[in-house]
C-alpha cells in the first residue's frame, strides 16, 4: 500500500540486532524520539537520492530555489533542521561573505555580534543563536515588553533580533520590532519551528520586515527529521553556503570565488559545517514539501485516526479525557486528566516508559496533572499499546497509594 509509513512494518532488523527497542510516540515530531513516520514517497526519494553523486553547493542552490518558489518566499536554504538554520542565520548576519570574520566565528569582536531576545521570547532554542558566537541580550521582561526598551537595547554592536511568534504577553508588534531594528542597521529572525506552517504566516512575517525564517523539516511537513529550511532574503540566503558548505578547496580552482562576486579568497569551514546536509534529506525535504502544498496535513490523517480510535478505547470513567480538536500543529490531541483523580503524574510517565514497549506521551502539562497523547508519530497499534497500559497502570496505582500520592 502506497500510504504505508515506515516503522509499522516489522522490518525493524538493524535497530533488532543492536538491542535497541521500538517505543510508542505519543509526543508528535520530538526530536529525542526520532521524529514522525516517513511518507513511502519521501522514503522513496531519499533512497533514490544516493545513487549518483551530485555537487551539493549546486543542489542546495537548485532545491533552494525550489523550496521558494514553492513556500513563495525570495529564497531559502536546506539545513540540518530549524535549530541548525537559527545559527546559520546568525552566522551569516554577523560575518556575511567577509572570509576573516567567517574563519574567526564562533570567536568574534570586532563586528557587530550582539542578538536581542525579548525575555518573553526566551527559549532553549537560543542556544543554536549563541553557538555561532553572538552574545544575547534580554529585553524587556516575560509579561510585558515597551519598544522604547527594545530601541535602547539596539545599539551599533547588534546584528539582530530573535523573535518567537505565539507568546502570549502585552509586547510591541512584530512590524514595530522590524521597524526598531531597521533603524538600528540590524536584521529580524524569526524562529518559525513551530507556526509555519500555516505558509500565510510566512508570507506576513515577511511583509512585516523579517529578514531571516527558520522553519523545521521535520515538523508540519513531515520530512526527513534532520532537515530545516532557512527562508530570507536573496542577498543574505547567498551568504548562508559559505557558513555551511565544504571549504576544503583550492583557492585557484575555487568555483564560488570564480562564479561570484564575492571574495576570491575562500574562507575555511565555517562555524555550521557540523551542521551538514546530506543530498538524501535534501531529497526527502523536497517530496514532503510538495506533498504538504499540495495537500496540507493530509499526511497526518494515519495518526489522527489513531488517535480516534484511542479515543473510543479509553474509559472515561477511570481516568477522564478532553479531547482538543487542534493544537499547535493543527492536529487533534487528547487530554489525560490524571489529576483530577489524583494521579502522580510523574510517577505514571515514568511506569508508562517502563512497560514491555515503553509509551511516551507529551508532559508540557504535566505541572497540572495532564499528559498529553499527540497523533503524528502514531502507527497502527499504538492506539491499543497506550489503551491498555493506561488501564494496567491505573488499576495498579489505585492499589498502591504510596505510588499514586494521596488517591
Ligand atoms: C522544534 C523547534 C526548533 C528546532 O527545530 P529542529 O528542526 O528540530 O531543529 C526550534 N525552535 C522551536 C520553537 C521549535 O519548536
């Protein structure tokens, strides 16, 4: 059957042989669990995509272009994921195509190096911004942000802004922001990992002012797991190669440095060359992209109806359920309410990863009791696997209240 994912297959021999077992993926696209399953198509592309060697400067241009005329963005790059575009975005804002400061990134101070985050905006996922050597500055604080704050926090050391979309909080626009930056000769970044798609965000965020999206293959998409696009503008897309791409070059046969404008000294590995691509993600990337315009979330509908059947499995009156009709992917979710029987929550995640096919569910809301079940890395059985441990598990820790707290 063409709709067929890997992974629900039994042909799980290599992953066998090392001892490593297969895990129920209730949390959606997590990266710790490997991502959600890959359409045959895409699978198809990847296999495909390794017989013939290619020149990847040529086939990250070639599937940039791609990528952009299908997001309908100016230009874009294939990354290594949203966490790889974020460095390489700042990477390319504070060395551009300059071969001394790329050679001296991550270690750099004497050009503009400084990156501005609203406290509000604050994430793990600025880790990927500081690893290419920017310092961050906080802004403002995590409930309310005045742009007067953000203006005195640009100064001419400051090469851009980080902004996350979908923070709740009294804060000045993200127009207001680009407008901040432009008069401060510094860029916006948005990390759009987990807001675009919807492809019309893109498009606003761009007529906002933003010059730089970083968006996760791996997410909405459903592609490959280590792949991402960095969407921006031509003239600093151009830039981004040379933070990435394989420098072990000669100078005199250098073909950017003869193609280009641009220096003909070559700079040597950038500071995103571990962060490096290979032509099967960028294969599988362009498949599940097509596939995701073409129909949006249309690819999701083997979990969602998963989830649809766990819905009928669960017994409300053991542990009461809410089921969401969307989320922040645009997928369904259901809600387990172990709270409100007085369940530790905790203990019952951890007992869940401990069954013979250990069960991961989703614990952002684990703090009021609930654990999450997310549909887009289920396969057929999961629905089953996590029904019926959910009512093991229950009976078990209303037997044993010193596992349950106090029920
Ligand atoms: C998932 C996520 C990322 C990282 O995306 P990858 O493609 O896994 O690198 C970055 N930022 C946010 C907000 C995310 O949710």
């Amino acid at each position: 059957m063409n709709n067929e994912p890997v992974g629900s297959g039994t042909d799980d021999s290599v992953f066998d042989k090392i001892g490593v077992r297969r895990v129920v993926n209730g949390v959606g696209p997590a990266t710790r669990l490997g991502g959600v399953p890959l359409h045959s198509s895409v699978v198809e592309a990847m296999a495909n995509a390794t017989r013939h060697p290619v020149r990847m400067d040529h086939l990250e241009e070639r599937a940039g272009g791609e990528l952009a005329r299908m997001l309908g963005v100016e230009a874009a790059y294939v990354t290594s994921g949203a966490s790889a575009a974020l460095t390489l975005a700042t990477a390319a804002l504070i060395a551009g195509d300059d071969p001394s400061l790329i050679d001296a990134l991550p270690r750099i101070t004497n050009a503009p190096h400084r990156v501005a985050v609203l406290a509000a905006h604050r994430d793990p996922y600025d880790r990927a911004v500081e690893a290419a050597g920017a310092e961050l500055i906080v802004v403002g604080y995590p409930n309310a942000t005045h742009i007067g704050e953000v203006e005195r926090a640009l100064d001419a050391e400051t090469a851009a802004v980080i902004y996350r979309p979908g923070r709740p909080g009294n804060h000045p626009s993200l127009a207001a922001i680009c407008g901040a930056a432009r008069r401060s000769d510094a860029h916006v970044v948005i990390d759009g990992a987990l807001y675009a798609p919807p492809l019309a965000n893109l498009t606003r965020w761009f007529d906002d002012g933003a010059s730089f999206v970083a968006l996760s293959g791996g997410k909405h998409f459903r592609g490959p797991q280590a792949s991402g696009i960095l969407c921006g503008r031509a003239d600093l897309i151009d830039t981004v190669a040379l933070q990435h791409q394989d420098m072990d070059e000669r100078e005199s046969t250098w073909a950017r440095g003869a193609r280009s404008g641009s220096s003909k000294t070559p700079p040597r590995h950038g500071v995103g060359r571990p962060m490096k691509v290979g032509r099967e993600q960028i294969a599988g990337l362009l498949v599940a992209v097509e596939r995701y315009i073409a129909a949006p979330g249309a690819d999701d509908a083997d979990g969602i109806r998963e989830l649809q059947l766990l819905r009928t499995l669960l017994e409300p009156g053991r542990i009461p359920f809410n089921w969401h009709e969307t989320s922040a992917l645009s997928v369904p979710i259901i809600e387990l309410d172990l709270g409100a029987v007085a369940l530790d929550v905790d203990a019952f995640a951890t007992a869940l990863g401990g069954m013979p096919t250990p069960i991961y569910l989703e614990e952002a809301e684990a703090w009021r009791g609930v654990l999450i079940v997310h549909p887009m890395a289920l396969v057929a059985g999961d629905a089953n696997r996590i029904s019926s441990a959910i009512s093991d598990l229950e009976a078990r820790f209303r037997q044993t209240p010193a596992i349950g707290g106090e029920a």
